[in-house]
C-alpha cells in the first residue's frame, strides 16, 4: 500500500486540526475511546457539536488555546493508501516546524478562512512550500458555511491565490482549489451539497489520486550509504554489501557507477531487498547492493552512475532557515550532515534576509535570528558530493548541527 504523507498549513482559527479531525471521522479512522473523549470534551466546553480539533492537539496548551504548537503527525488509512498528516502550526514564531513538517511530504494543504481570505501569513506558508519545492498544493478554502458558501466569495480568493501564484519560481508545482466546511463535513470527504456550483473532487478524492511514488522525484541517480554490511559467517563469508536509499531514478544489475569522493568506478554486481534479488530497484527503494569490485566504500560515501556525477565542492551557497535561538553570524563552526554524511564547516558569510511574503531580499542584516530564512555561505572542511536542491532534494540539502551542544541548528538548500 503506498504511503503519502501531507502537511498542512493555516493561520490562527483557520482550522487545521478540525480539517484533519474530520478526515478522520469520516474515514471511520478514528478509536472508539477517541471518539467518546472528543464527545465528552465537546459538551464540556459548551459546544453543540463535535470539536474535531481534539483529535489532532495533544498539548495541554494547545487544548485550552485551541491552537497548534508542535507538529503532530497524524496516520489513517483507507483501502488504497496510507496517509501520513504533518499538522504544523500556522505562527509566524512556528516557521522552523512548518519547514520541519513539509520538507518530506509530498503534498501540502493550505487553508484559507473564507471570510477573512489570503492574508499575510498565507504568503508565508506557500512561499515555504515554494522554498522547498512540494509538488502538490490543495488550497482548501475553509469555512464556508459561514459565508453561506458564496461561490462569488470563493471565486475572489482563488483570484488572489493566483496572483501570488505568478509570484513563485515553481513553476511545475500544482494547485488545486477545493471549497469546504471542516466543521459540516462539506467537500472533506463526501460531496456537498451545498456547493453546486463546485464540479472537482472532494478533498480526500484529490489525496486518493496522487501518486505516492512521486515524492521521490525523478533526477539524477543518489545512494548514500548508511551502513557497509559484512555478516561474517561461513555462508557469506565474502559477502560486502552496502546498504541505503535510491533517490533520483533507478539503479540496475550492471550499471556503471562511481564512488563519491574517491571517485573510484565499478559496475552493480548484485540488488537485494532483504533475502531476495532484483535486477533493479526503483527510486525510493531501500535495498543493499554490491559490487563487482572489492573498492572501499564506507558510511557516508555516495554511489552514483558514472554518467550522473553530481558536483563535489568544499564551499556552498545555501539558503538556509533558522532554527535555533542563539543567532547565526559569521565565522562560526557547526557540523554539516548531508545524508549520512557529517563534516565540519564554517560560515564564510550571510548575504541577508529572505522576505517570506515574496517582496525580495534584505541585504542589510548579516546574521539569522530564530526562524528567519537567509542566503549563506558555506565552507566545508573536506569535499563533499552536492546538488542543487532545485535539482535534486537528497543530495541538495542538509542541516547544521551545533558542535557543542548537538542541537539542530539550521536547515539548507543548496543553490
């Protein structure tokens, strides 16, 4: 069954958690114990309907503020697919945990309240998802059972949306306009009908169509090694197979390939999926292989065909989002980890500010503070086998890593 995985993004009140609080009791996903609580809770608080919210909000602050703080992934199923929901939290103060919920997901699901419609902090959440290039977009206008589902009104904020749509240098992500009441249930699952004059798919019919498998995106073929696997037993006493993720394309028996950074070439001998052999493995595929020559490789070196080099540089340029609260400036060290790769780098410079309304850049500012996302500029202590992010997710990003105290500092795309 394939997986997909899914971030949501929304300002304060737009109803994130109630969205997917829906999706859950409509797909019947939601414990019987789960289900009684929300109830419970509910009449507690007075409402005369079930608060959806409760499903997703697990902090004690967010239940009594009725607002997301942390990313909470969410998992249901139906007969076709498993999902993954990445709820992040709409605050500008929360930047650091939307990238952290979007940068793996396929999708993303941006709402919009209907009654107040693209704001501020809508710039802000699709200029992430363009930041880190998430294929699919649902702009899931919500609330629409409190504009008496105005297809005038609804039709003025995809207008809007399409302008700051121009804005972005994505140009092959895709959009899909979905009109819906979170709380009533209209268009989350089931078709409404209250919205006649809405002929597409229902929000979860969108999500069933998606192929899962594209989260790998086709590019150049990347294997980071994450483990050299030597059984040492009599029955494979010989055996020397190195075992990651094939991002990128696929990679056959035969294949010409080269080790990244010695640079040394050898042909695919052999690709295991635990005890059983395949000719190839797809992309996305977790698999060991081995090869015809006995070369050394070792964790955190990098298979790829001899055709597909990627560059191997010792300075980067990176845009990068900030994620720790002691400031970022120039001259300091952290640990760069590039797959499973970590090496020591330092900040050569930051060339300033990144507006996440898409209104440019401010050169002015030569530090990132907490959740500011900045172009920088990178040297590394050792070669290390790069791509643009543009160009390839894998091999185009990393994170940096405090030396002292092992913190997860900051996260980049490589230009």
């Amino acid at each position: 069954m394939d997986v997909l995985k899914i971030a949501t993004a929304g300002s304060v009140d737009d109803g994130k958690s109630t969205l997917i609080g829906r999706i859950l009791y409509d797909t019947k996903s939601l414990t019987t114990d789960k289900l009684e609580a929300i109830e419970t809770r509910s009449k507690a608080n007075g409402f005369d309907y079930l608060d959806f919210s409760l499903a997703t909000d697990g902090l004690v602050a967010e239940r009594e503020q009725g607002i997301t703080i942390d990313v909470a992934h969410i998992y249901f199923s139906t007969k076709t697919k498993s999902y993954i929901i990445a709820d992040t939290p709409g605050h500008i103060e929360y930047t650091r945990n939307m990238v952290t919920g979007a940068s793996t997901s396929q999708a993303s699901i941006i709402l919009v309240d209907a009654r107040k419609g693209v704001i501020e902090q809508t710039y802000r959440h699709f200029f992430i998802n363009n930041l880190l290039r998430v294929k699919d977009v649902i702009v899931a206008v919500n609330k629409m059972d409190l504009v008496d589902f105005s297809q005038e009104k609804y039709e003025a904020i995809k207008a809007d949306f399409e302008t700051l749509i121009e804005k972005s240098d994505y140009k092959e992500q895709n959009i899909t306009f979905i009109p819906v009441s979170a709380l009533q249930g209209d268009n989350v699952v089931d078709k409404s009908e209250n919205t006649p004059w809405y002929t597409g798919q229902t929000l979860l019919e969108h999500l069933e169509k998606l192929d899962a498998q594209d989260v790998y995106e086709k590019a150049q073929v990347r294997f980071p090694i994450q483990t050299v696997i030597r059984p040492k037993k009599d029955e494979f006493h010989d055996f020397r197979g190195y075992a990651g993720k094939l991002y990128g394309g696929d990679l056959s028996v035969g294949d010409e390939v080269t080790i990244l950074p010695s640079l040394t070439t050898s042909k695919v001998k052999e690709i295991y999926f635990f005890d059983q052999k395949f000719d190839t493995a797809g992309r996305g595929s977790s698999c060991t292989i081995t090869l015809e020559d006995d070369v050394n490789v070792s964790r955190g070196d990098m298979i790829v065909k001899s055709s597909e080099k990627p560059r191997v540089e010792k300075q980067l340029t990176a845009t990068v989002c900030w994620m720790d609260s002691k400031d970022l400036h120039p001259g300091t060290n952290y640990f760069i980890q590039s797959g499973s790769n970590r090496i020591l780098a330092k900040v050569k410079n930051i060339n300033g500010t990144i507006a996440t309304d898409f209104s440019g850049e401010d050169t002015s500012k030569n530090a990132l503070s907490l959740n500011e996302i900045g172009k920088v500029q990178i040297q590394l202590s050792k070669p290390l086998a790069i791509d643009s992010y543009s160009n390839n997710k894998a091999s185009g990003s990393f994170i940096l890593i405090d030396s002292q105290t092992n913190t997860t500092s900051g996260v980049g795309f490589i230009e």
